[in-house]
C-alpha cells in the first residue's frame, strides 16, 4: 500500500474500557560488561530462561527482540499484566541478564480496547 493510496479514516468513538499491561522496554545497559562467548551464551540462555518462568507463572503474556528498530538500544519487548508498574519493574529485574548490567529496563504503562488481544493459556 502506497502512502497516496489512504484515505482519511472515519470516525470511530474511543474504547468505552481498557485493558492495561506493563509494558517493559529491554534496552542495551549503560556500561554492560564484556563477555566471552561461553559467557554470553550462559546468560542469554538465563535470560530466556527468566522470561519462560516469567510466562509459566502468568506473570508474563509475551516477549521478543527487536530488529531494524531506530536506536540499536533498544534491544526487545515484554508485555506483563501483574497490575502495577512496580510488580512488573520487580520482576523485569530479577532477569539474570539485567542482574548483570547487559540488558536495562524501562517500563510504562500500555493501554487497549477491552479484550482487543488474547493470549493462549501456558502449557505446562
């Protein structure tokens, strides 16, 4: 689709409810430490590790890395839903590679419409 092909959009009403996620920025850490390659693989293995806990426990409803993204930085996404920004910043940092200074996080609060998205429930 071509930038000329849009159209102005109707009107629309905003959303009458809300659903609200924590939404966790992983961005690259200020100084992070240098690591061999066994180190790095050990930690991004922790790292994944962390969020597969963080999803089998309902804590998490989704994570993955960013690519072609303006500021090399930012490094991935996770949406939480544990209903305040602290809890999510908690558990954002128990990550063993924020724990090391390689991964930092910002974290804010992400809003829309009422039952817009769905998430599978966790096998266990």
């Amino acid at each position: 689709m071509d930038a000329d092909d849009i159209t102005s959009p109707p009107e629309a009403e905003p959303p009458a409810e809300f659903d609200v996620y924590e939404l966790v920025l992983l961005l690259r850490g200020e100084s992070p430490p240098p690591l061999d390659d066994e180190a790095s693989e050990l930690l991004q293995r922790q790292h994944l590790g962390h969020l597969k806990a963080m999803r089998e426990q309902g804590y998490l409803k989704v994570a993955g890395p960013l690519d072609d993204q303006p500021d090399e930085g930012w490094r991935g996404v996770c949406l939480y839903h544990v209903g305040s920004l602290e809890q999510a910043e908690r558990l954002a940092r128990a990550d063993p590679a924020v724990k090391a200074g390689r991964l930092n996080v910002a974290v804010m609060h992400w809003y829309c419409a009422k039952d817009a998205i769905a998430f599978p429930e966790v096998r266990r």
